[in-house]
C-alpha cells in the first residue's frame, strides 16, 4: 500500500487498555504504508496540578511507544502531548494525518463520559480517516478467519472504498464482503464484484486467490455485526453515508461489538 505524501498515523492515547490496543492496530498500518506513527496524548488544559497531569501523560507516552519498541516492529515512533478537549484536538490534528486512530472503551476502562463518546464524536469531526479500534487483548494475534466488509451508498464510483478494502484485506490476509444498496443479481452488483476482481488481479500474485463476496446491504448494519460480531473483520464505510455511519458508532453497535476484533474505519478522501 502506498500513499501519495508520508502524513503519519495518528493515535490518540490516555492510558487505557483500549487505545494500547489501538496503537498496535496502528502500528501494523504505519509499518504497511512506511509512516511514522504519532502517538497523541490530550490533557485539560484547565488542570490546576499541570505539572503533575503533563508527566503523567509523558509516562503513559513512553510506555506505549516501550511495548511497540518491543513487539519488534520496524516503526518510527513520534510522541506529543497536547491541551484541550480530546475531540477537538485529535480533529485539528487529522488535518495534517493520512489516518486517526482511537480504541473503543470497554468496561474496564476508566475514564469520563459515556463510553465510546470521544471515538463517535471523532469519527463525525475529523478531516482524515477515523479508525475505532476494538481488540479483546492489545497484543492479541487475530484468528484464522478475517473479513473485511466494505458498505457501499448508491453513488456511481464506489472505487475509494474498494481499494481501501483490497488494501486491508492485503495487510491482513483477509477476504472481502462487499454489501451494496443493490439485488445480488443486478447489473450493479455484477459490476462491484467484477471491480474488486479487476483491483485483486492488479496486486501481487500471492493475493490472486483472494476470496471476494458481493451481498445486497442490510437496511440496519448492526443486525449484521450481531451476527458476525465473533469474527474477525473490519468494517469501512464512506464518512458520506451519515446513516451508515451514524448506526456503526451508534449505542447498538456498541454493546453488539464490546469485547470483540471487529473495528470500523469511517473513510473519508485525502484533503
């Protein structure tokens, strides 16, 4: 996978076992596309004990970017503290980033506010890609069984959510289930899959046998993901289809996908 200019991933960290596991998910992305990895940890800018919240965060900084030194990945590591709120600050810094990454907080996590708030408000207000990020263990390799499930809108040219699901599904030896607005039978959905048949053939051979399946798209996503929610995958949508959006960020996706490997990836084009 390539990317035109070396904008880093981002990853933003508060010390929960979430955005660890975040991180390592980055990391395999930042290695992949051959981009630093920019490790981002936010503090309140209204903190009265300062001092103490800012060493605090270099702490948490340096142990993250320790456990990735360790996991042996040949990765550069940028490390920063920034001030104000998570959601503005991680927005602000998508301008200059190819992908912003957060975990989703489980039941374990500490932290204010409703769980998972900070990555469904980020996944509306950034200007990059958003991933949101769900690993049962940070270091966990993932199972035998990988999907990668790309969901099309009606617009005439899905071709930016095809190569990013080719692009995934290469890094993690994945298959492809592509859902559209359209009947399996139609001359639409013929034609997504004869695409994504094209965009394989055009990879290296070793991915030639990639397995690729073309379903009509589900009026509510989330009765999908509670069907497949033990199994490995990563679901992509377009930023544009607000309600698509809206449903894998939503409170029922949430319970449905707690403690699972599925993550989601609100795509958005390159500014």
């Amino acid at each position: 996978m390539s990317t035109s200019v070396s904008k880093p991933i981002v990853v933003g960290i508060d010390g929960s076992k979430a955005a660890l596991g975040a991180a390592f998910w980055a990391a395999d992305e930042a290695v992949n596309r051959d981009v630093p990895l920019r490790l981002v940890h936010v503090v309140d800018a209204h903190d009265h004990d300062e001092d103490s919240v800012v060493a605090h965060a270099g702490r948490t900084l340096q142990a993250v970017s320790e456990a990735l030194n360790a996991s042996g990945l040949q990765i550069k590591i940028e490390t920063d503290i920034l001030q104000g709120d998570p959601v503005d600050v991680l927005a602000e810094v998508s301008r200059s980033a190819d992908l912003v990454c957060v975990g989703w907080k489980g039941t374990h996590d500490s932290g204010p506010g409703r769980r998972g708030s900070t990555a469904a408000r980020l996944a509306k207000a950034a200007q990059s890609t958003v991933a949101i990020v769900h690993r049962r263990h940070a270091r966990e390799r993932v199972g035998p069984h990988r999907w990668i499930v790309a969901v099309l809108d009606d617009q005439p040219d899905p071709q930016a959510v095809l190569k990013r699901a080719i692009d995934e599904a290469t890094l993690r030896d994945a298959s492809i289930l592509a859902l559209t607005p359209w009947p399996a039978e139609s001359e639409r959905s013929e034609n997504v899959g004869a695409r994504l048949e094209s965009l394989v053939s055009d990879r290296e051979r070793d991915h030639a046998d990639m397995q690729i399946a073309v379903l009509p798209r589900p009026g509510d996503i989330t009765n999908l993901l509670a069907q497949s929610a033990d199994i490995d995958q990563l679901v992509i949508a377009s930023a544009a289809d607000s309600e698509v959006v809206t449903q894998l960020i939503g409170p029922v996706a949430a319970a449905i996908l707690r403690g699972t490997n599925c993550s989601l990836l609100v795509l958005r084009d390159p500014v």
